[in-house]
C-alpha cells in the first residue's frame, strides 16, 4: 500500500468510528422502564422551614490568630 492509500483508508476509519460514537450519543433511542401508578398509598408531607436551637451559646477565642 502506498502512504496515500494508508492515509485515506485511515481517514475513512475515523470518520465511521466518530459517526457510530455519534449515532450511540444522540440519536439512537433509550429504553426506559415504566412503573404503573399505585392506589391507596401513604401521604407524606414535607415542608420548607428553618432549625434553631433552644439554646444560644457564644463562641470566642483567647487570642486573635494571625
């Protein structure tokens, strides 16, 4: 084979490896599990809010670091 035969055989390689990476990537479709919905289940409530402490302590040093 000549260089020039190397180089486009090469090249031809490439280009089929970083089309099939491609199609894996993002065009080929994903499988995905579906989960039926439940009846009678437990009610969970959940809220946003702030934790304090019942009691406030001061924290200090000695001595000033550097």
């Amino acid at each position: 084979m000549t260089h020039r035969w190397k180089a486009v055989t090469g090249s031809v390689l490439l280009i089929a490896l970083a089309s099939a990476a491609y199609y894996a990537r993002f065009v080929r479709e994903i499988a995905v599990k579906t989960v039926e919905p439940q009846n009678n289940t437990e009610v969970r409530v959940f809220g946003i809010g702030t934790v304090e402490g019942q009691i406030v302590s001061k924290v200090g040093f000695q001595v000033a670091g550097s």
